[in-house]
C-alpha cells in the first residue's frame, strides 16, 4: 500500500507488484479537499494502461482529531462517494462535469432522504 505519496504508485506497479492507492487527497479530515478533488484524483495516472491492473484499489481515511459524533457525516459524504466513484467506475466514464456534479446533487439528496448529515456539495 501505497501512503506517503501518490506519485510511488506508477513506480510501484511498473516493478511489477500490486497496489492499494491512498493519497492523502482521500483523507476526510483534510477539511478543505472537495469531493471534486478526491473525485478528480486517478490511481492510475503517469503509468502505462497495462500496468493499471496491478493497481487493486484504494480507501478513503479518517482519522478521528477533528471529528466527533456531531459532524462524522458530514465530514465523510459526499466526499465518499466521490472516491467510491473513482474507484469502481470505468476509466473512460469520466469527464463530463455537469454529469458528475449531477450524480453529486442527487447522492447528497438520497442521503438527507435515508438520515445521512451529508454536506453540501
């Protein structure tokens, strides 16, 4: 797994071994990262495509200093879905922001709608 900078992935996967991507623009408690910014940050970029297999995929993490149980929601959505996104859809999917900003308005409903505190986006 990869922690200390995003940059070690494509160096990692181009020695041949697999890769768990964790950037630090996936921690939640980096108050000021926008679901735009996790959303926009790729696992795979500066490494050959064939290469982007050895990348197994990556998490989001939060480290609990600046939250407590008033604002833990808040302060994971919809940044999580942002990740989950990157992570789980087809590379060639991305681009087309009013789209993406869409899906983003539309999580953030499901979520008030189901209980879930989640900010705005």
């Amino acid at each position: 797994q990869v922690w200390t900078d995003y940059a070690l992935t494509p160096l990692v996967a181009e020695q041949g071994y697999r890769v768990v991507h964790a950037d630090t623009v996936w921690y939640f408690d980096y108050l000021s990262v926008t679901w735009r910014q996790m959303h926009d940050m790729e696992p795979c970029a500066n490494m050959p495509e064939e290469r982007c297999d050895l990348v197994l995929g990556g998490g989001g993490y939060m480290w609990t200093e600046k939250v407590d149980a008033s604002n833990l929601e808040s302060t994971i959505w919809p940044r999580l879905g942002a990740i989950a996104e990157r992570l789980w859809s087809p590379r060639d999917r991305y681009g087309d922001d009013r789209l993406i900003e869409g899906r983003f308005r539309e999580l953030r409903c499901l979520l008030h709608r189901r209980g879930v505190g989640a900010a705005p986006s």
